[in-house]
C-alpha cells in the first residue's frame, strides 16, 4: 500500500496543499482549528510526519497565557522588551502560550496595583516593571494567594511573595559607570546622576554602586546630589541645561533612569567645550545615534532577549509546580556594554 503522502492528507483534511505545507514548516499563521485538522487527518490516515506535526502544534502542551506590564509604549526600550516577550512565549516549546503585554502610562503606586489586580484575573503568570511600593506589595500577595506568579523584571520588588527577578546586577552597572567617567575626565571636577525615581530599586542599586565607585576610587570627582527626571524626557532636558548653567565645572553626566533621550538633545543645545561626557543605559536607535554622533560616549544596555527568555521560563516553570513550591529565583544576567566603536 501507497505511503500518504501531503496531496493525500491535504484531501482527507480539506485543505489545500499550500495549507498542509505551512503547518508542517510553519512558515505562516494558520488557524488552530484548522492546523487540528490538520492533525486529525494526519492521525488517521497514518500520515509519516504525524510527529513532526504533534511537535508545530504542541498538542500534549499545556496552555498557558502570562500577562505583562511595562513602562510607557513611548520608551523605545520597553517596546523591544515587549515584542521580544511575545516572542519568547510563542516559541516555547513546552507551552501553547499566549502573551497580553500592556504598557502604563500612569505609574502612580496605585494604578499599577490596580492593573497588576486586573491582568492577574486572566493570566496564569505575571511579569512586571515597576516601581518598589506598599500598594504594589499588596497587589503582588493577592496574586500569590491565587497561585498567580509574579516576576519582577529590569527593577525588583521587596514583595516577598514575588516568584523571582529577572534582570542584572544593578550595583555592578553603576559601578561599571563610575569606572567608565573616572578614566573619562580630568581631575579635578564635578560629575552628576540622573534618576527617574529611587522607588525604582534597579536605580537606587546603580546609584549606590556609582557612589560607592567614587568614594573608592575616584575622590577627585566631586558627586552632586542625585536629579530626579521622573522618566521624562523633557524634565530631563530642562535638568540638564539648568544642570550645567549652575554647575560649569560639571564633566559628567551618568544617567541611570528614564530621561536619556532629553539629555541627549540637551547635549545638543549646548556649545561643544560645556557638554559632559554622558553614560546612559540601553540600546535602542535613538542611544545609538548618540553612540556614532558623539553625544553618548557608553551606553550599559540589558540583553532585552535573554531577559524575555529567562523571565518566560521562570513563569513556565512557577506554573507547572506544586502550589507550595519554596523560594524566589533569582536570575542576574550580564551587561552588555556599547561604545562608538562597537556599533
């Protein structure tokens, strides 16, 4: 008897050849109905790649759906956080996963606990970047208490119910950017940092580090005390000219929060001799831009894809254990740091 071959399981299907063929290399959206039966018809007339099939639809899978919630669409960074999030959950082999990313404007403690409440009701898993608050602690435990996860990603949260963190080692980033200004400027002068809000644990951390740099290495840097941009980029570019207005022998300009694209375009305001050397974080194109241009002389970026990766699995993995599964897992991965040279 004739093996069945794709002409004969298309026909048995009702589908078209074409059809067939995206199923099985996966080469196009089908829809699941009809990549089911497309399996069906595999199943029953013993079809040779029937496997194979099982394997593009993930059949004996569970399903999942994780839910998470970024900072605002507007920041370039957390628009690549987002696709690569949906990415790492669709390409998981040991899931049929469905990713709900949504990204808030309103980072006040308590709409981000509201909606840490609200994506929680649908998903099986939470991620989220967030500010370190009571009200979002409260939020994260009443999730835990429905054997919902939640991960911190990028910042930590002090919840002690949260399931894990995913993201680096923030005082090793800021002292990562004390080393880079001290062999940077001369001596003696004044270097600043920027932070969006020490709620942020992540910005805290990278400060302490870059402080902590300073004092042990570089005493001939005099630090100002921190400026606050409150992740705006234009209160960070009024900041930066007030910055240099007031302090003319300001050399230096770390910044460890939101805001870099209204430092970079204060750069430009500024005469060429009165423009510190800037350190920010995260590569997107506009940072980079300011890599080639000059306005940026380093940028310490996280490795967005890694990040997706780690925090998919760790929900994966919170989900298929038993309830009373112990302990917080914690994932630090490494920096990658950017020069003009390495564009």
């Amino acid at each position: 008897m004739r093996r069945p071959n794709m002409t004969t399981l298309a026909k048995e299907a009702g589908v078209g050849l074409s059809t067939v063929d995206r199923v099985l290399n996966g080469r196009a959206d089908v829809r699941e109905e009809t990549a089911s039966r497309v399996l069906e018809a595999a199943e029953r007339i013993g079809f040779y790649a029937t496997p194979l099939l099982r394997q593009r639809l993930k059949t004996d899978a569970p399903q999942k759906t994780f839910a998470f919630l970024l900072q605002q669409k507007t920041t370039a960074f957390y628009e690549l956080l987002g696709t690569a999030l949906r990415e790492a959950v669709e390409s998981s082999p040991s899931i049929r996963g469905k990713a709900i990313v949504e990204f808030m404007d309103d980072l006040t403690p308590g709409a981000v606990a509201e909606t840490l409440r609200r994506v929680g009701r649908g998903a099986d898993g939470v991620g989220i970047v967030a500010a370190d608050h009571p009200s979002v602690t409260a939020a994260i435990d009443e999730l835990a208490a429905r054997q919902v996860p939640v991960i911190a990603m990028i910042s930590d949260l002090t919840a002690p119910s949260r399931s894990g963190y995913v993201g680096l080692d923030n005082r090793k980033v800021g002292r990562t950017a004390g080393w880079l200004l001290a062999n940077m400027i001369p001596a003696p002068s004044t270097v600043a940092i920027f932070v969006g809000s020490h709620r942020y644990l992540c910005q805290e951390a990278c400060e302490i580090g870059f402080r902590a740099f300073l004092r042990e290495n570089a005493p001939h840097l005099h630090l100002l005390e921190p400026v606050a941009t409150f992740e705006s980029d234009q209160y960070a570019f009024e900041a930066t000219l007030d910055l240099v207005k007031r302090h003319e022998s300001v050399k230096g300009v770390y910044v460890a929060g939101g805001g870099i694209g209204g430092v970079m375009a204060a750069m430009k305001e500024l005469e060429a001799d009165k423009r510190p050397q800037v350190i920010g974080h995260d590569l997107t194109q506009a940072t980079g831009a300011g890599l080639v241009s000059g306005t940026l002389k380093a940028v310490l970026s996280h490795p967005i894809k890694e990040i997706a990766k780690e925090t998919v699995e760790i929900l994966i993995a919170r989900t298929l254990a038993a309830p009373d599964a112990p302990g917080v897992t914690h994932r630090i991965l490494p920096m990658h740091i950017y020069t003009p040279e390495s564009v």
